[in-house]
C-alpha cells in the first residue's frame, strides 16, 4: 500500500476513535522538516539524536495541521517541563509516534488523549510492569503479549488525558484496565492528578496497518 493510502486509512482509523469536533493528523517521520521547527521548539531537541529530532519534528507538524483543520493559523508549540506539547488557550491536544509515523488530536474543550503503538507481542519480562495479575488474567482469548501491547497503548492514553499544566505522574497500577475489542474501561484505584480514586474512563482501541491507536476524550 502506499504511503498516501496508508496515512489516509490511519487517519480515517483515528478519527474514528473520537467525537466530532476532534481533529486529527498523521505524519510520516521520513517526511517530517526540522528545518521548519520553531526556535523554541528547536532548542527542546538541541542535544537530540536525529531520530528523535525527526519524531519530534513529525510530532509538531502533525499538530499544526490538525490545529489548521479546527481554524487557527500556525503557532509555536514549546515543550512543557513534563514534556507535553504546550497548547494554545483554549485548546486541549495529544501528540503520539511510533512505527514511522506520528499522530495528533486537537480540539476545543477537555484533556484528550492518544497513542500509537506496533501492533507486536510485548516481551513477557515486562508483563508484570504493565499489567497488574488480575488484569493479566482478564486478557481477551488470544496471544497475550499482544494484547498487553494494547493495554500498554491504552494506559499511556489515558495518562495523556490530563489538564495542560496539571498533568501528574502516575504508575501503570494506578488503574485497572479492562480490555474488549474495540475499547478499554479503566478505573482508578488511588488518586492520581485531576483523577480520584474509583474513577472510571472509557476509551477506545482500533488496529490499522500494523499499528494499535488508542484514544482517550473526557
């Protein structure tokens, strides 16, 4: 398939996971221009690799599309000290790459989250930092490492979905996550930020082209 075709089904693939009035973007690392990176976003990635130059560059040029879509003309996006893009006023947004491609959510309203992730096993040393024995156990029928991929995608949505400038650390057992084909109920099992604990977030999942995106609107 080529590249065109595949960015338009990814981005069919991830506006699907949210309502309207989210807008999305996908970019492909190979085609992204740090060149056209701001000086302040320039000076996030100074001591960068070039890979991670690219995935950053990738990353802001996906989000000033989709910025584009909902109306507003181009404008920085510096970095915040917790690493998250910083958005205009007013505006709620979520950056994710992996695979080659990067991808972002924007709109007009609350925290939105997202990630993209190779649709690939994850190694069995690591299960147990993901996901706790009791959601281990809950998995759908199927090979285990791959869905715990997703549930990895899923949780590192969710911590994406937090107030600009509020946005608190928490571990993967913070939450108990419950995986189905299309989606993710998770509920909280301490505070966590703007999250208290019993909280409960839906999410949603979709498998495209190799990749499991994951989405996250509160």
């Amino acid at each position: 398939m080529t590249a065109p075709l595949r960015l338009g089904r990814v981005g069919q693939a991830l506006a699907d996971l949210f309502p309207a009035g989210v807008s999305v973007a996908v970019c492909n690392l190979a085609a992204a221009d740090p060149g056209a990176l701001w000086p302040e976003e320039r000076a996030a990635v100074a001591r960068a690799v070039p890979r991670r130059v690219s995935e950053f560059a990738a990353g802001r040029q996906a989000a000033r599309q989709a910025l584009s879509a909902l109306g507003l003309p181009p404008v920085v996006l510096p970095r915040l000290p917790d690493r998250s893009p910083l958005w205009p006023e007013g505006i709620s947004g979520s950056i994710s790459h992996s695979a080659g491609l990067a991808v972002a959510v924007v709109r007009r309203g609350g925290p939105i989250g997202v990630d993209v992730e190779p649709d690939e096993p994850l190694a069995p040393e690591i299960w147990p930092e993901i996901a706790s024995a009791a959601e281990r156990a809950a998995l759908p029928a199927g090979e285990p490492g791959l869905w715990l991929r997703r549930l990895f995608a899923a949780k590192e949505a969710l911590f994406k979905a937090q107030a600009q400038g509020a946005r608190a650390m928490f571990g993967f057992d913070a939450v108990h996550l419950t995986l189905a084909e299309d989606g993710f109920d998770a509920q909280f099992l301490t505070d966590a930020g703007a999250f208290r604990t019993g909280d409960r977030v839906r999410g949603r999942l979709a498998l495209v082209e190799g990749l499991v995106l994951a989405g996250v609107t509160r």
